[in-house]
C-alpha cells in the first residue's frame, strides 16, 4: 500500500500544528480542545516529541499513538499528542516550560498487515527498513515500532526484528515462535524543523 498518496504536504502541517495546539492548551488552561477540521476518515497515528537541546541534539520526550485506523484523523491527533506529552510511562509528564524546546513530529499510518511467510529467512525478504513499521504480537503482550525507528538508529532487519520483541517484552526470537504474528505498516510522517518552526515530510 502506498501511503504517499493518504494525504498531502499541507493537510501533514495541519496536523503537526494541531498536535502543538493540543499539548500547549491541555498544558496551560487544562482543556482538551476539539479540531476544527475533519478528515472524514479515520486513520492509525502516533505522536513523538522530541526534545531539542543547546546543542541542536534530539531526544525523545514521549511517544504514544494508536495503531489501527479506530477513530477520525485529527481527533486522534489531539489525543495521541495529549497522551504523548503527559502519559508515556517511559517519561515524566512534559512541563510547559519546555514546550519552547520540543519538536512535535506525526505519523499517519496505514493498517497493519500480516506478514505471511513460509520461513524464517522469508521474512527477512518481506521487511524494508525505511518503508515498514512493525507490530509484534506474541502470547503475553504486543509492541510497535515506527519504521523511521530503524532509520534513525541504522539497525539491520536482523536488528529490526530483534528490537521489535524487546518492544514487545519478548525473547529476541519471539517472532520466529508459530504462536507470534509478525504485522507491517507503512506511515507518512511529518515534523517540524525547529520548535514552532516550518513542517516538513520525513523521507525516510
């Protein structure tokens, strides 16, 4: 699935100014505002902040979203971005006074799909690191990686599969368990340059 075509450069904006809008009026006036704009579809997001320092370096602040397409697109922006800055276990809360220093970064997600193989080495085939996120589900819990995860920290598919069963609070090779389900999306994403600064699509 091409997930180039879901939606265009502005409507990405929108949303990355909307996630800021969300986390800078829930942090201030305690309010969960309500989008405006509706996209008429629903679609799986995820929200990351990154935290800028002095020395342009980023790191991650918070990260949560929703893997399938349960809800309207910019409705679960406000919420994946309100949970991100106040919810991710991983983080304390974010305090406003550090909104000033926070980039704001969405991903769109296309469904997840089972990955089918008849062997081990197959699957190997069926990922791209760049084009594919994964979910991993296995018999005590589930993980999710965003593909520009493996990008970012130049992991191998070996890599990339091991990491996504520490995701998951599994053994390195849960994916290659019968009872495991290995799942693939793709997702366009969209960050701004610099805190409040310009939008632009991640190429990944």
């Amino acid at each position: 699935m091409n997930c180039r075509v879901l939606i265009s450069d502005s409507e990405g904006a929108e949303l990355v100014r909307l996630a800021r809008k969300a986390v800078e009026t829930y942090l201030r006036e305690s309010v969960i505002i309500q989008p405006e704009q509706d996209a008429g579809r629903a679609a799986g997001v995820f929200v990351t902040l990154n935290y800028l320092t002095r020395n342009k370096e980023e790191h991650l602040r918070g990260c949560i979203g929703f893997p399938l397409p349960e809800k309207e697109l910019y409705q679960s922006v406000v919420e994946a971005a309100i949970a991100a800055a106040t919810e991710d276990p991983r983080f304390p809360p974010v305090d406003k006074q550090e909104l000033d220093s926070i980039i704001f970064e969405v991903s769109v997600l296309t469904p997840p799909e089972e990955i089918r193989t008849k062997s081990a080495a197959d699957y190997r085939k069926e990922i791209k690191i760049g084009r594919d996120g994964l979910v991993l589900r296995w018999r005590y819990g589930s993980g999710l990686l965003l593909p520009q995860v493996p990008v970012e920290l130049k992991w191998n598919v070996d890599q990339y599969l091991a990491n996504i069963c520490y995701k998951a609070g599994a053994p390195a090779d849960a994916w290659l368990d019968p009872a495991s389900k290995l799942y693939r999306f793709q997702a366009i994403v969209f960050k701004e340059v610099e805190p409040r600064g310009k939008v632009t699509r991640l190429e990944l």
